[in-house]
C-alpha cells in the first residue's frame, strides 16, 4: 500500500484540504482488500466455520443438551479469533509499517478514520459472517443423522440464532479493530483479543460456581454460545436481546478507548 493508493481514492467530498467519511472510507477499503491477510484470515474463518459444523454433526451422538442450530456453530471458536485478528490487523499493520502517516496526513481527524475503519470492517465481516452462518447451519443440517431431530428456518428462534451467529464475529472485529488502535502493537493487541475471548473465562474458574456462573454470562463467547446461536438458551445466561445489546456496548467501549487513544498519542 502506497500514498498513491490514497490519491486514487480521492473524489469532490474533499473539503478545506481534508477528506470526508465518504472518501476516507473508500481508501480504507482499498487498503483492506489489498493486502493478502485479509483473504488468509476470511478463509481460515470460513474453513472453520463450515469445517467444524461438518465435523460436528456427523459426529453427533445422543445428548439431552442438543440443539442442533447451536451445535452447528462450533465453528465460531475458531471464527471469531480469526475476524477479531483480522479486525486487529486493519489497524495495526498501518502502524508497523508506517503507512498510518500517510493516512493521517491525506485525513487529519483521526476519530473519522478510525469511523471509517470500523465501517468497512464492520461491512465486510458482517456480510462474511452472515453468509457463512447460513452456509454452516445449512451444512450442519444435510450432515445430521437422520434419527437425530433437525432445524430449520421457520421453527422460532432459528432464524434469530443463525442471523445473531453472523454478526457475533463482527462484533468480535469491531473489538479487535478497538484494541489494535488503543495498543497498536500486532501481537499485543492479537493477545488481548486472546486474552479477552479465552483467558478471562478460564481465570473465573478457581472462583467458584456461583460466581464463575454469574461472570460468565457476561463473557463473549459465553454469550455466544448460550444466549445468541442457542433456541434454547441455559440458565445463567443472558436473553438474546441483552447478550446482543452487551456484545455491541464492548464494541463500542473498544473503539472508544482505540479513537482517545488516536487522538492523544503521535503515530
């Protein structure tokens, strides 16, 4: 990615020699699509996505506990790491390889780029999660065993879970793009999105049932996991509704500290 790149972005909506969301958001695209980690990180999701629903229910045996819309997004464990880096990754490696100055000089309002980053990013994992949850659900469900009960759209709450499976990795890249703009280091912000999804579920363990189920409901793949892809959501999990609402308040916290935190420290 060149400064180029940017002038080819550049249309009218410039003003007073700055850039508007509009054209800011064009060069964030154009570098996104541009670099090959974004296509490695968008297969090892989609791989993981349908691979693991594959793996999953052909290897289903019989459980009190399933749910065959939830059980077909296993694959989300390994998803959402690969869109929270990819989401790290639209940030971060503008800083390590010193683009990010040109960035800030073509558009100086270091808040509208971030804006437009999390737009795109947002665009892009929204539309692959979705296609990817309904390809996924639809896999899981031609592999099942014929003598296991099968999903399907029109039952309630499957369409809610499946179209909720799509957006839980955006939102995961949403935070992934808020930690890479607030630690601005590729690994350190890769091991916070680690840290955040993996780690803090496993530290609540040694704090007993009551309070590890209380926390946990609040952690993001548990609230993937119970309340977004499930029909039937556990107990000591959050309804749908509030899960989804909490997953869009973290992603908002994220990008909140990642724009102060681009605001008040030099590229």
């Amino acid at each position: 990615m060149t400064t180029a790149t940017l002038d080819r972005a550049a249309t009218p909506d410039r003003t007073e020699g700055r850039y508007g969301f509009r054209t800011v958001a064009q060069m964030e695209w154009l570098k996104l699509r541009s670099v090959r980690s974004t296509w490695w990180t968008l297969l090892v999701f989609a791989a993981g996505m349908v691979g693991l629903a594959i793996l999953v229910m052909r290897g289903q045996h019989t459980s009190p506990s399933f749910d065959p819309t939830n059980d077909s997004f296993a694959g989300l464990a390994i998803g959402q790491l690969a869109l929270g880096v990819l989401g790290v990754l639209a940030v971060t490696s503008e800083f390590s390889s010193g683009m990010i100055r040109a960035t800030f000089a073509a558009a100086p309002r270091r808040p509208l780029v971030l804006a437009a980053k999390a737009a795109i990013v947002a665009a892009v994992t929204l539309v692959a999660g979705e296609i990817l949850a309904f390809v996924a659900f639809g896999v899981g469900q031609a592999v099942l065993q014929s003598q296991f009960p099968h999903a399907a759209l029109g039952q309630p709450g499957v369409l809610r879970a499946v179209l909720m499976a799509g957006a839980y990795p955006a939102l995961i890249a949403l935070i992934g793009l808020g930690l890479g703009a607030l630690i601005r280091h590729t690994a350190g912000a890769i091991s916070a999105v680690v840290g955040v999804l993996f780690v803090l579920p496993l530290i609540l363990v040694p704090l007993g049932t009551s309070i590890q189920n209380s926390a946990l409901q609040f952690m993001p793949m548990m609230i993937a996991e119970n309340s977004l892809t499930a029909v039937k959501p556990v107990a000591h999990s959050l309804s749908p509704g509030v899960g989804f609402a909490m997953l869009c308040a973290y992603a908002a916290a994220a990008l909140a500290a990642g724009g102060w935190a681009l605001a008040r420290r030099d590229a």
